[in-house]
C-alpha cells in the first residue's frame, strides 16, 4: 500500500533513514579537534598577561617609597639625608600630611595626581604660608594647577631624560647635568626659577611662596628618576636631590593612596565610568562602531528564496519506507494512523463529491460514503475517524481496510 504524502518526484539529499544510521550530532573528539585551536591562544594569551602583570609587579614594588630598595624605591636617597642630619618619616593620609607642614619640613607628595580635587585643594590650603618646602613629583595636569596655581602641564613630554641645568637656581648649578626630563611645565609666575628646559620648557620649577614669612616654596620635578635607587648614582641626580630633599631638617613623605579617607567630599564621589579615561570610552566605542561594521560586512543579504538543485533524487518508496521504519522505531502508532486515515479521507472527499476542506469532518464526509456505498455509516466512521491502533498487527489491518475502502469508492 502506497498511502501518505509522498509524490513521485520527491528529492532530497542522499541520506536514508536505517536503524544503524550514525547520529548527526558531533562527538567528543571532534568538537577538541575543531576547538582546541582556539582553547591553545587563549591559554597562551592569559599565560603571557599572569606574566607580564606579575614581572611589572615585581619590578614596580615600593615605588618612590623610602623603606624600599628595590630598583625603583627611593631608600638609597632617605639614607644619605640621615647621614646629613635630615629625618624621614612616612605618612599614607592628607591628615598626616597636612599636620606635618612647617617652616622647618619638606613636604614632598610622591604621586600627586592619586588626590582628588578636594584633597589637593585641602593640601594646598595646608602648605600655603607655612614657611615650608613642598616638592610634587611629576604632577599632571589633574593635579599641578590646584597644587602649584599658575603652572600648566604640557601635553608633550621631554625627549631626552638628562638635561642641562639652563638656569640660575644654586641647587640645579652645583648638580649640573640631571635626569628630570619627563612632564614640561609652564608658568605664569615671574619670580620662577625655570630649570631643566626642554624645547623651551622646564622641567622643574621653583616657586617662592610670598605669603607668610617668604622662606617657603614650592618645587615641581618633572620625572621622579632621581629619587630612584638604580637612578641615583647616574649624573647629577644624587646631587640634586638631596639638595631638594636636604633643605630642611625633617623630610615628610606623602605616599598618597586610593584608600585614604581622612579627608574626603561629595563632590569627589564618582561613577566607576567618570573614573575610566576619556582615551578608554572612545576606544571602547570604537570598537563597538568596527564590531557593528564588520556584522553587517559578513552578515548574509536579506532577499528572496533562491531554489538549489540538490544532488540525489530519491524514490518516493524509499521516502515513504523512510518515514514507515522512523514510525516503527518511535512505536508511533497513533500518527501513522493519523497520516493514513488523513490521506485517505482527502483522496476520498473528490471521489464522493465533498470539498476537500470538509474532508475531515465526520458529519460530511460519512454520509456521502455511505450514500455512495450503500453501506453502514458506523464500520465507515470506525474505519476513518476511530482510535489509534493498539499494534503493529491492528496497524497493518488498519492500512488493508482503507486501501480496500479506496479501491471500492473508486470502482465504476
């Protein structure tokens, strides 16, 4: 019996549907060996950044901080001013700081651009007028023109890191040569010694502080290199810093941090993006602008369907034989009963004068029959429309008895 929805000329691709039949989905072993590619760069990419983040935290411990002598801590320095009589004393808060300023101390603040605007404004309140020196090391420009009022950090920095004095400061003549080439600065003070100059600008200033008693002062060092240990014995920069450092009898070393909230305001509250770079979020949506481009460049053309030739035709036995064994293995009785008695009633509908879309309707389609038969309605509506088979064998029987039903309607 040849009933369902097959048609002479069904193609499809060559894959017949067999109890030992291979399922489609990919193994284990194939889904490692297409994906282990990737899996070896990412692992090599996260062992190269463990690496990278872990020598530049070993080479950058203890920066500009006097207890340390690592290559980049500044203990060498703090040594050779107590063997000139100066005291070193390290505080970590603004309010540490702030106590620490007088006529006879060095403020010296080791990263200034750490401080928030309220912090820099309270340490500058601070230090005005004290009679005492304050040394900012590499200050940006977030944080020299609060600190230092009137200088302006240049966007360039120096080429060169040891420069010539170029000026009439008695500390930078007697050190000569020093490496203070990093941020240039400007200013508007006419009573400034401009030192180091680099293409014209300077890369250490001093400022006289003329409030109070006129002795205090404020100096700007463009690099912190010569505070370093590896840096100290390298031209004048032992010189010059322990005449920057030395000039009072007590050093105060102000190693700011993100944790300090001795001193804190509203204001300086912020969103984690107000604290990313300007630099950060135009290259993030960059990069999101490129990702969309390259979207819609890879993305497939929106259009109609375009028919393809496959390369197999199948019969549409081996169709229907497909789609017998698939019934068979599910144990799917009920829909293949379903698909015959459904194929049947369409096929019969036109033979007995019924629309095809009444076909399935029982009040329509048994009458007709039955008119046409002159037979019971009852083994009719059993036939077409009664429950799913219990077995295999009511299946089979099920199947004969429409063919047979077809077969009748249809004989002259």
């Amino acid at each position: 019996m040849t009933t369902g929805t097959a048609h002479p000329s069904t193609t499809g691709t060559a894959h017949p549907s067999t109890p030992g039949s291979t399922s489609a989905s990919p193994t284990a072993r194939q889904v490692w060996t297409r994906a282990r590619g990737i899996a070896l760069a990412a692992a090599l990419l996260l062992a190269g950044a463990v690496a990278l983040a872990t020598l530049q935290s070993d080479a950058r411990h203890g920066t500009l901080d006097p207890r340390s002598a690592d290559p980049y801590g500044s203990r060498a320095v703090a040594e050779l001013l107590a063997d000139r009589g100066v005291s070193t004393r390290v505080v970590t808060t603004l309010a540490e700081a702030r106590t620490a300023t007088g006529p006879d101390t060095t403020l010296l603040v080791a990263v200034p651009d750490l401080l928030t605007p309220h912090q820099q404004r309270t340490l500058h309140a601070a230090t005005t007028g004290s009679g005492g020196r304050t040394i900012l090391v590499a200050p940006g420009s977030p944080s020299v023109g609060t600190l230092a009022p009137g200088v302006t950090a240049a966007p360039a920095t120096s080429r060169s890191t040891a420069l010539s004095p170029g000026c009439a400061l008695p500390d930078a003549r007697r050190a000569g040569t020093a490496e203070t080439g990093g941020t240039r600065y400007t200013t508007r003070h006419l009573d400034a010694d401009t030192c180091y100059p680099s293409r014209r600008l300077a890369t250490l200033l001093r400022i006289p502080d003329t409030s109070g008693d006129g002795n205090g002062d404020t100096v700007v060092l463009g690099a912190p290199d010569i505070l370093f240990n590896t840096r100290l014995d390298q031209q004048g920069n032992a010189s010059l810093a322990l005449q920057l450092l030395g000039s009072r009898p007590h050093l105060v070393w102000y190693l700011p941090s993100l944790s300090d909230t001795s001193t804190t305001d509203q204001d300086d509250d912020k969103s984690f993006f107000d604290l990313l770079p300007s630099g950060w979020l135009w290259g993030t949506l960059q990069l999101f602008v490129a990702a969309a481009l390259a979207a819609l460049w890879r993305a497939r053309r929106l259009g109609p369907l375009v028919p393809e030739e496959l390369p197999v035709a199948i019969r549409a036995s081996e169709t229907v034989e497909g789609r017998a064994r698939l019934y068979r293995n599910a144990s799917a009785r009920d829909r293949a009963a379903a698909a015959l008695r459904s194929t049947t009633r369409t096929r019969l509908a036109p033979l007995v004068g019924i629309p095809v879309t009444q076909a399935h309707t029982p009040e329509a389609l048994v009458p007709a029959l039955s008119a046409h038969l002159h037979g019971d309605r009852q083994p009719l509506h059993s036939l077409l429309f009664g429950p799913p088979p219990h077995d295999d064998t009511a299946l089979i029987t099920l199947a004969d008895q429409l063919d047979a039903l077809e077969r009748e309607v249809r004989r002259p």
